[in-house]
C-alpha cells in the first residue's frame, strides 16, 4: 500500500528563443513502498540506527520490553536486513539509542530499563557484536535519554528522563564506555521524552523534556558544564509523549515538534534562537501518536515529520513547506501498534527511508522511498 502522491515540479532545463522561453517541467513524486517486516523480540518499543565500520555500513538496535533484550539487525545496504543476535539488558527496555561512548570510532548502545531503574551501556566491537554491558542506577522508571557532550570536555554524556519520579539523571562520560553519575534534577510530571540542542545559540547544549502528565515542555539551559537550570515551560497538546528538535522554518534557530498522545496532535514551538519559544501551533495525526523522527523525505531541502500513531496502526507523514507549516498528512499502514519510527537511507539510493518498531506484532518494518523524478 503506498501513501498518498504529493507531486512537485523542477525546471530541468530551459529553451529560449527570440521572442520567448519554452521551460520543460519535470514532475516529481514521493511515496513509501509497502514495508518489508523482520521478526524482533518480544514487545520491541523503541528501535535506534547506528553505524558499524565502512564495512558494515549501518545497523538497527531494537529494545524489546517484554523479554528485556536488544535484538541487533545488519543492513544488507540494499533495503534488506539480517538478524544478528540478541543481548539481554535490564529490565522491561524502554528505549535505546546508539553512539560511540568509548570514542573507538564504532558505535555502542545505551538502553533505558523501565523496570529496575538503570540503563545498560552495551559496547560494540565494530563487526556488529556487543560483546562489553555494564549497568549503571538512574531514576525511577527511566523512560527515554539522550546522548551529548554536556561539560565540553569532548567525551559523550548520557541524560536520562525518569517517568516515576519525575527527574532527569545526568551522567557524565570518562571517554572509556563508562559514566559517572553527575545529579538528578527535578521536571515536570512524568517525563516521558528527553531531547538535546542548542536552543539559545551560545555554542553549549540544552534540553527540552516533555511532561506527560502537566502537558509541557521543560527547557533546560546548559551551562557547558554538566549543569542546567530552568528556562521555562510551555504548554503544549494532551499527554506529550515524543519530541524532535530541527529547523522547521528555516531561520537557523532550532524549532521543537512534540507528539501528543492523548489528543492525536504535533505541536510546533518556533524558536527565537535565544531559548525561548513561540506560541505554539498544531496539526492533527493519527490516534495515540507515540513516535516521531523528521527528515526530508520528498527531496524539497525542507524538513518534514513522520509519526507513529500506535492505535491506528500507521504512520502518518507531514511534508513541510519551510515555513513551520506542514501539509495536509498522508497515512502509511505498518503492523500492529507502532511504538517507534526512526529514519536512514537504508538501501542507498541517496533517499530517506522508515524504520517502524512494532510492538504488537513483535517485527521491524523498512519502509523505502519512492521518490521518483519522472
């Protein structure tokens, strides 16, 4: 099944003559193919993509929830994955992301454990093996991080959003795969998603928390240091549960979208470039939206937005006009309960593609790109 046709025109040449210009138009048009599915663990809730070696181009790591693994999937880089292995974690993994926090030039994930309160930090050996974890105890019920180098020492750092005791747990990196745990600091009401940018422009790295309980967004201003402090809070839709920071209106200031769950909208909060945020505005998507990645996903240079909506079984997709604004969303069936989207060119046609984790049916569906120009 393909998502809806959006079509745009681009001059491929022109043809002049005394008295006037002939251009020929060639059109153009975006959709995703029918998505190809990969068996994962039990429950898989959040999935991340990473890069091995030049060898191995790219990876997918999925944090499966219910049987407290990460299942590994090798890219193929031509669409198609093979299975790799599984690695327990801690308990009930709620999400995971992947970078190099050992700063050996392979990547290595981070997983955040719903059920006991840690994160594993799973080290990678570059041939798509984990073959180093260690844990390490965060706040209550962790339910998303981020990684970033909080204190500018050129080492990566971890931040974790705790849904149960509503703070956020900085631990700062060593530049060996371990952490040392800086301080909790206190948010909204369960913190449900955690992002990290520069929102005021001074060079150092920021967070924004969506509150899943008080329907806001916190944003924390770093002090270069590994210490935030409170900026302010916004109000945004019901249940705030997914966040992305990219430049939606293309003014160089990092603008924020956040899905919320229990009205089935994204709110949009342009920003001014010094940390602060406008007054927010909405579209709707699907029901019980609990994903969202941006990218350009019809080759226009603009930013657009793809989410999972987890009752309607689909993804829906909202192509920017670089504005702020955003089309009217177009639908993309996937399988049962969609719990995480993420974004690559996975089969390297120079295209961003999908990648949907989905929780009920316990697969990963790749969704490629069909831009064509015709």
């Amino acid at each position: 099944m393909l998502v809806n046709r959006h079509k745009r025109y681009s001059f491929s040449a022109v043809r002049r003559t005394f008295n006037s210009v002939f251009l020929l138009v060639t059109q153009c048009s975006y959709s995703f193919g029918v998505p190809t599915f990969y068996q994962t663990g039990n429950g898989p809730s959040s999935v991340t993509v990473g890069k091995f070696t030049s060898d191995i181009e790219i990876y997918l790591g999925v944090a499966n929830l219910n049987d407290s693994t990460v299942s590994v999937l090798l890219s193929n880089d031509n669409g198609t994955l093979q299975i790799g292995n599984n690695y327990t974690v801690g308990k009930w993994p709620q999400f995971v992301i992947s970078n190099d926090f050992n700063n050996d030039t392979k990547m290595d994930l981070a997983v955040a454990n719903n059920g006991d309160n840690t994160i594993t930090v799973l080290l990678g050996d570059g041939n798509g093996s984990f073959p180093t974890s260690m844990n390490y105890a965060v706040g209550t019920s962790p339910v998303s991080m981020v990684s970033g180098d909080f204190n500018n020492d050129s080492k990566l750092d971890l931040a974790v959003a705790n849904f149960g005791d509503n703070t956020v747990t900085v631990l700062l990196g060593n530049g060996n795969g371990t952490f040392q745990a800086l301080l909790n600091f206190t948010v909204g009401n369960s913190p449900r998603s955690i992002i990290s940018s520069d929102f005021n422009n001074d060079s150092k790295l920021d967070l924004a928390v969506a509150n899943n309980g008080d329907n806001t967004v916190s944003i924390f201003l770093g002090n270069g240091n590994g210490i935030f402090y409170t900026s302010s809070n916004y109000t945004v839709g019901s249940s705030p549960y997914s966040m992305v920071s990219a430049d939606f209106n293309s003014d160089n200031n990092v603008d924020l979208a956040v899905a919320n769950n229990g009205d089935n909208t994204v709110y949009i909060l342009l920003g001014n470039g010094n940390g602060t945020f406008q007054t927010p505005t909405n579209s709707t998507v699907g029901r019980s939206p609990v994903s969202m990645v941006s990218g350009d996903f019809n080759n226009d240079t603009k930013v657009d937005l793809a989410v999972a909506n987890s009752d309607d079984n689909n993804v829906t997709v909202l192509l920017g006009y670089g504005n702020g604004t955003f089309q009217n969303p177009s639908q993309q069936t996937v399988e049962v309960a969609p719990s995480s989207v993420a974004s690559r060119d996975v089969n390297n046609e120079w295209l961003t593609d999908l990648i949907v984790a989905n929780s009920g049916s316990n697969n990963l569906g790749i969704l490629l790109n069909n831009y064509k120009t015709q």
